[in-house]
C-alpha cells in the first residue's frame, strides 16, 4: 500500500494516519500499512507515520482492509505506544557536505 495518493493537480499528498478509541474497548486506526504482529493483549502495527504498538487484554480485530489502509479491533486498551516517527530519507549529498 502506498502512503500518498495524487491530488487533480498531481501533488503528492499523504494519506492520513487517525486513531480512534471509544470508551477504551472500542477503536479504528487509518493509514495502516500492515498489521505487524497480533493477538490477545498486543496489536502491532505500521502505519504511514511509524510503529504502534496496543497493549491490553482480550483484543480482536474485527477488520482490516490493507487497500483503504483500516484496521478496527475491539478489547481493554491499557496503553498506546508509537514506536518509531517514519522520516523522508535524507539525500546522500546532503548528509556528506553536512
């Protein structure tokens, strides 16, 4: 799945990355790229902005569409933690005549 899409006039425009929780038992992350790891008290996941990783007790995912990049899933969220920031790669130049 890629994380940008093109506008009418060609721009490239990143696809964005939400994360909803209802009443901590209930939620909907977008901008999922893959589902890394999953089963009942973590879920792992890459999204266009980095890592999440879900920590809590009896998760199941109720949906995952890698096409539109949405994963639903429903158990007792206990912590959320982004694992990592995805950053453009630096050009190469650049990083020599720093």
């Amino acid at each position: 799945m890629e994380s940008t899409v093109q506008d009418t006039n060609n721009n490239q425009i990143k696809k964005p990355h939400t994360f909803t929780l209802e009443n901590r038992t209930r939620g909907t992350v977008t901008g999922v790229e893959k589902v890394i790891s999953s089963n009942d008290t973590t879920i792992n996941l890459q999204t266009v902005d980095g890592g999440i990783q879900l920590l809590g007790k009896d998760f199941k995912i109720k949906r995952f569409s890698q096409d539109e990049g949405i994963i639903t899933f429903e158990g007792e969220v206990e912590s959320l933690k982004y694992t990592q920031v995805k950053t453009a790669p630096k050009n190469v130049l650049k990083r020599m005549f720093k």
